[in-house]
C-alpha cells in the first residue's frame, strides 16, 4: 500500500509536535518548535549563536565537561551534530517521541524515519495492533541509530511508558528494540533501555542487565527508587531535580531556594553520596532543570551538583554554559560526598518489593511525581499511536 505523501507530512508534524511536548516535560527551557506545545521558553530571541556552540577552553561548558560527563537532551539532530563536534558532550538522551528535528516537519530525513518503521512494520505482521506496536519500536530505534552516528557514547531508547507495570511486557518490547539495534549494526553496549522506576520497571530492568542490556532507570524521584535501582544493577539512574523542586514549592509555597538548599539538589546529592559509600557502580545522572533562585538563575541545579557522574541537559542550557565564562565550582567529589553519607546501608543491599512500596507510599513527592511524569507519557503515546494507527488504514 502507497504511502500518501500529504496524509505522511500531516502525521509527521503530529508527531513532531508531539515529542516536542514530551521532551518540555524533562526540562524547564527551550526548545526550537513554535508549534502548538505549550511551554515557557527561557532562551533569548534570534538565532541560536555558532559561538555559542563552539564553546572556548574556558567557558562553564568546558570545566562542567571536566569534571562532569554530558548528555544533550534533544532529538534535533542538527543540534546534536553542533554539540558533539565541540567535543564536550558523548552521549544523547532520548524519547520515542522524537522523530523529527525541531520545527522542521516535513523534513525528508524525519519523513524517511517514520516512513521506514510503518514500511518496517507492515513486512513482519498484517495485524494492525501489532503493525502499530512494532512501527513505534522502530520508529524510536531509527531515530537512535541516525543519533548514533553524531555521539560516540550511550543513546537512551525508552520502552512504551504504558508498560511501566507490566514487567513482562516491558522485557519483550525491550528485548526488541535491542534486537532492532543490532540488526541495524549498533552493539547493545552503546544503548540504554529507558524504563520508568517503578517496582515492575526496576524487576525488569535486573534481568535485562543480566543479559547485557543496559538499563537508564527514568522519573526518579526518590530515595527509595534511587537505591533499589542500584541493588538490582541499573546501570544508570536519571533523577529529576527540578521535579522535585516543583513539588516542594507547591508544598511548602517559597519559591526562592538557595541552590544548595533547592529540594532536588539535595535529593540528587544523598542519592550520589550513597552510592558512592557503598561502592554501587550505577551512575547517578540528573535530568530536568529548574532556577533555585528563579528567573535569571537557571544553571542553579546544575551548578550546584557540578561533579556528578553525568548529567542530560537540553540544548537551551547547554547554550549558557557555552557562552558562560566564570569559574564554575566543582561542588560534588565522590570522597568526599563517601564521608558525608549519612545512611545506612538499605535492607542489607536487598530492598524486597514490600519495602518499595511501603517507601514510595511514605515519599510524597517520589509517588506523586512518578505517577504525573507517566499519565504525561503514557497520554502522549497515545496520541502518537493514534496518528500512525491513522496512516495504516489510510
């Protein structure tokens, strides 16, 4: 069956802004896209600078590359192709979702992503609920691997968030997307299965590891999280700061925080310094930004955790960091960050399921965090399955 090019072009902008709206929900900052995806834009007007992006031996960019190692957080290929050229950033986190370079729908690379993973589909099944499933792994995958040829380090591949407690779903669907990578020429050790970090997402993500899969445990929110993710063997967590900043305004009312102070930083810290004294291998990297101190601040969170093992950051701040010419502090030092470790050791290094539920019920902020970081998701796939189920009966 013909593809229509105009009914493809349609679908494509639908999920172009799609995922541009799911790739806001990890950060508080810019995105190219104009389209209809609501959000608060903190970059200045005009062109993004060349300067910018060939950031100086000297610049924020540079000491945080020093000491931290960068992730970009987008899906616009351009952005990442002038990011990874500079040299300070390896590795790319992404969403499905992203299929398309930033307010360029109807571009004939993106167009060609989409086009194969339905054409990808439509080969291996004629059921169209499997058609449709199978498109959306492929259609992450092809925009991994396009990702892959631009950073020479971990691209982050999420498992359909409608998943995230099912955990025998979550293994098959993961399985083949690393499947997909493989038959494209890209070893497993270079992606990360994105999986939220619920109970069902960190069991899964103890048997993949045990397979080779490497797993990038997602929405974490809380301590409780942090360390079973750890105990289980992820490879690598990814807490969210500036989420749990949000939380606590709202909780408590105050929105200026001094940056060591600021809720997320000092979650992200505990989480670090924990790993840290009892010799867990899993890397602690922050996502999602928000100003401690507000407007005019917005490298607060990341200046204050300056030193963590890596970090994802959206191109709107890693642009700031490239023009920033100030000394920037390292503020974490695993040693020291070792020393400072208050807790004891969880559950004798094996938290049971019953303890994580219990935890995450005490934790307010880690529960209800999670569940509106997955009804955000899980709304988004919906719509984008949508648009495609739309193309296979076209």
């Amino acid at each position: 069956m013909s593809f229509p090019t105009k009914r493809l072009a349609r679908v494509v902008s639908l999920v172009l802004a799609l995922s541009l709206c799911v790739s806001n929900r990890h950060w508080v900052g810019p995105q190219v896209f104009t389209g209809s995806c609501a959000h608060t834009s903190q970059r200045s007007s005009g062109p993004r600078s060349r300067t910018a992006v060939t950031a100086a031996a000297e610049s924020c960019l540079a000491q945080l590359a020093s000491m931290t190692t960068l992730s970009i957080d987008t899906g616009d290929l351009t952005v990442i192709k002038e990011y990874a050229e500079t040299g300070l950033i390896t590795d790319a986190t992404t969403n499905p979702l992203f299929v398309s370079q930033a307010g360029l729908s109807g571009d004939p690379v993106y167009v060609a992503l989409l086009e194969d993973a339905i054409a990808y589909a439509r080969k291996s099944s004629t059921k169209e609920d499997d058609v449709v499933e199978l498109a959306m792994d492929k259609l992450a995958v092809n925009l991994g691997v396009a990702i892959s040829k631009l950073v020479s380090g971990y691209i982050s591949t999420e498992v359909d968030p409608r998943l995230s407690f099912n955990k025998e779903e979550t293994l098959r669907r993961a399985r083949r997307i690393i499947a997909l990578y493989e038959e494209a020429g890209i070893p497993r050790s270079r992606v990360l299965i994105k999986l939220a970090a619920t109970w069902e997402g960190i069991a899964a993500m103890k048997e993949l590891e045990s397979e080779g899969i490497t797993c990038n445990m997602t929405l974490v929110f809380g301590f409780a999280q942090a360390v079973a993710a750890a105990q289980y063997g992820a490879r690598l967590i990814s807490p969210f700061p500036g989420r749990i900043l949000d939380f606590h305004k709202k909780l408590s009312g105050k929105d200026i925080w001094e940056p060591e102070k600021d809720p997320g930083v000092v979650a992200v810290r505990r989480m670090y310094s924990y790993y840290k004294r009892y010799g867990y291998d899993t890397i602690c990297m922050p996502a999602s930004w928000r100003p401690s101190r507000g407007a005019g601040h917005d490298l607060d969170e990341i200046e204050a955790l300056a030193g963590v093992d890596r970090m994802t950051i959206p191109p709107g701040l890693l642009e700031q960091l490239a023009t920033g010419d100030y000394v920037l502090e390292r503020k974490l030092q695993p040693e020291a960050c070792a020393d400072e470790c208050p807790d004891e050791e969880l559950f004798g290094g094996a938290m049971s399921e019953a303890d994580f539920r219990l935890l995450m019920n005490q934790d307010a902020c880690a529960t209800e965090k999670t569940a509106e970081g997955l009804r955000a998701f899980i709304a988004d796939t919906d719509k984008l399955e949508a648009a495609i189920r739309e193309k296979l009966i076209a």
